[in-house]
C-alpha cells in the first residue's frame, strides 16, 4: 500500500466541537487513520496528523478543508500563530512506497479541487511550490502579514493565487504542498519578555544564521505567563531536537533567562527521541536495534 502522512493546520484551537467535526469529516474516508489531534489554546490552532492510501488522500483532505470553511470565519478570529485560512496550511508526507513526485501531485490536485470547487484562494509551497519564491512558507505568511494583509494584497500580481479566485472571503487561503517530515518542537522560557524572546528566536532561525533547518517565532503564552519559542524542524536527522533545545537554553542564559519546560506538538519519529536521550545519557554506542519494542515489532 502506498501510505501518506497529510498535516492540516486549521485556525480553530478553542472549540473542540468544531474541530471535533472536522475531523469528523476527513475520517469518513475509509481508508483514513487519525494519527493525532493537537489544539492550541493560545495559538487558536489546531494540527490534526492522518494516515491515508494515496489514492484517497486528496479526498480526506479536502473534506476536512471543506467543513473548516463551512465553520470557521477569520473575520473573527484571533489567536497568536500567524494565519492565512481556516484551513491554514495543509503539506502531505510521503511515509512508505510513495515518492515525492506523487505528494506533490496529490498536493497540486488538492490545490486545484480547493480553488474550483470551493472558492477558496490557494497558494502551493514546499516541493510543491509553483512560484520560486513560494517555496519556503515563510516567504508567504509571517507574523506581520497574514489574513488581515493578505485582504488587502490579494488583488496585486504579487499576490494572485496558484488556484482559486482572486479574493478572500472568511475561509481565507489555505497554503498547500509537499515536504519530508517535519517536528514542530516548543520550548517555553521562565520570562515575560516578549522582545527578549524574540532575539532568541532570531539566533536559532536558519535564515538569521542559526541552527540550520530550523525555523522559529517567540510567542507570549497567555495562560502560562510565559514566552514560548516555537520551532520546526525540517531535518530532525541533520538538527537533533537535543541540538535546538541547547541553543534555546544557551541564549536564554545570557539574557539571565531559564527554560521552564518544552514540548513537541503532534508525531514524531522515534528516531528523533532515541537521539536526544542517547546525547543526555551519553549513550554514544547505543542503536536502535537495542530498542524492545524496535524488536517485537520486527523492524
């Protein structure tokens, strides 16, 4: 069976109703597996992770697309993750006998149904991308230009999207695409600063000089009091989880600053986990292999 991962961030972290039903609607594909489903409070966000035959991925993805634009209206939303659409951004993943090639196909098919058939506007990213500059997500939508720009923008050739019309309704744009597998990892700090925390995001990110494969944005966490650095990893194998956190704590301390916890959001590899706790324990000859459950399950 060719398997494949999709990731759909929907703007909708607070009422389980309404992602409870949009999952609803993405499992009525038979061959669909909720893997996970992650909502953020502070983010007003929730990621849901599903496993799916190739052949019918499109179709739970566009479902789930579909009923987040029948309840979600950013008009009225507000959160602290920046945001496109209700169905903000949705990548697939190839996970067993499935190319690249073929989720970027699944991810142009989408983007083409999610236009002409529902209305909404869509930009392609990732290995998907249609424009160069579109590649990488946060060319697209950042902190300071999201829906509320994007409005504005939309009509300008910079901005007319790969499919769908040329305006924006209360769905918003959903960011469509294909990528390898990514971990979405927080790590939350003992401060209130939010500029403070900025710097130390701007230290960790790629593209500033920092960790490469790693991407972050501070946030300031209402119900914890506290400012979160949120970080994707696009290359867990090439930038270890135990790398980023150690990058976090070390500029945090310069500002006199203590990291109170992390957390990853959604799946993960175990892989990823196996290398940070061989790098703490110093387990430098320790294998996978060594693992029980890597055993009874014959891998």
């Amino acid at each position: 069976m060719k398997l494949v991962e999709c990731v759909p961030n929907f703007s909708e972290g607070r009422n389980r109703s309404i992602v409870d039903e949009i999952v609803s609607a993405i499992s009525k594909v038979p061959t669909v597996k909720i893997l996970d489903v992650e909502m953020d409070e502070n983010h007003n966000r929730s990621v849901v992770t599903f496993l799916s035959d190739a052949t019918t991925a499109v179709e739970a993805a566009f479902n789930g697309i579909k009923k987040a634009g029948e309840l979600i209206d950013l008009n009225h939303h507000r959160g602290e993750h920046p945001r496109f659409g209700a169905s903000d951004v949705i990548p697939f993943v190839p996970i067993s006998n499935v190319t690249m090639k073929e989720c970027v196909d699944l991810a142009l098919k989408l983007g083409k149904r999610v236009g002409e058939e529902l209305g909404i506007p869509v930009y392609m990213y990732g290995e998907a991308a249609l424009v160069e500059s579109r590649r990488n997500l946060e060319n697209i939508r950042t902190k300071s230009f999201q829906f509320e720009q994007l409005k504005d923008a939309i009509g300008t050739d910079q901005w007319k999207p790969d499919f769908g019309p040329q305006r924006l309704g209360g769905a918003g744009a959903s960011i469509i695409g294909a990528r390898d597998f990514l971990i979405a990892y927080n790590v939350n700090l003992n401060t209130t600063d939010l500029e403070t925390g900025k710097k130390i995001a701007r230290a960790l990110r790629a593209k500033d000089g920092g960790l490469t494969f790693v991407k972050s944005l501070a946030f300031f966490l209402k119900d914890k009091n506290k400012v979160q650095i949120s970080m994707n990893l696009t290359n867990f194998r090439k930038t270890p989880i135990y790398r980023a956190y150690e990058l976090v704590k070390l500029e945090a301390l310069r500002y006199g600053i203590s990291v109170a916890e992390s957390e990853i959001v959604g799946l993960t590899p175990l892989d990823a986990i196996v290398e940070s706790a061989s790098f703490y324990l110093q387990m430098n000859s320790f294998n996978p292999g060594q693992i029980l459950e890597t055993k009874m399950w014959g891998e």
